[in-house]
C-alpha cells in the first residue's frame, strides 16, 4: 500500500457556518454534525472567523481508490503510530483515508510506517 506524504501545513477548525469556506481552494474538508461544523484545509486558507482552530498538522493521503469492502486499513495505519506513540485524526471520503499527524510528528510517522512495510513518498 502506498501512502502519499502531503506537503502543506494544515489546520483542523470548527466553524459556525460554511458561508466564510472557500470552496475554490484545492484542499478542504468540511463534516457538519447535530452539534458542530468542522473543516480541515491548508492553514493558508482557514477563515478569519472560527470558533476554534488547531494549527499544525501534516497529511498522509492513502494512495488510490480503496474498496468499502477493505477493512482494518485505518486500525492496521494508526497501531503503526500509535506505537511510535503518535497521535492521529483520521479524515475519510469516499475514494481514500487521510491521516493527519502533527508536524513535530511527520518524519517520525513516515519513518514508522516504511519500517512496517508501507511505501510512503
């Protein structure tokens, strides 16, 4: 399996509409529960207004389309981490899993997941 090392910096924020997004920018996601807004993008894009923000994370992008049928792909990447003793917030769509660790943590979860076996670039 091939895990894509993403280049930029990105913020995980909540916010109290979608109205301040721009939906133009490259990368973002948006989840909308009962009871908040989230949004992940590049920390360049975050809106001026939010409700809360966490700066400093770095993206691992599973490469290609992965099959609803896969399972344990998310649990096998985050044990790997998780015995580095690295923290993740884990963004899934509908053709691939995202996991974001923090940047003081990026080397060292490549490091840990090549290690393990996984093709990471």
């Amino acid at each position: 399996m091939e895990i894509k090392l993403l280049e930029w910096d990105l913020t995980v924020c909540k916010v109290a509409d979608t109205a301040a997004i721009d939906l133009s920018r490259e990368f973002y996601f948006i989840g909308r529960t009962d009871e908040e807004i989230s949004l992940v993008c590049r920390t360049e894009d975050v809106p001026s207004r939010t409700l809360a923000r966490e700066d400093g994370w770095k993206g691992l992008r599973i490469q290609g389309e992965l099959d609803f049928s896969l399972v344990g792909i998310l649990s096998r990447l985050s044990g790997v981490l998780a015995a580095e003793g690295i923290g993740i917030f884990a963004v899934s769509t509908y053709n691939t899993d995202y996991i974001l660790v923090k940047r003081e943590y990026f080397a060292r979860a490549a490091e840990a997941l090549t290690a393990a076996g996984y093709t990471v670039a």
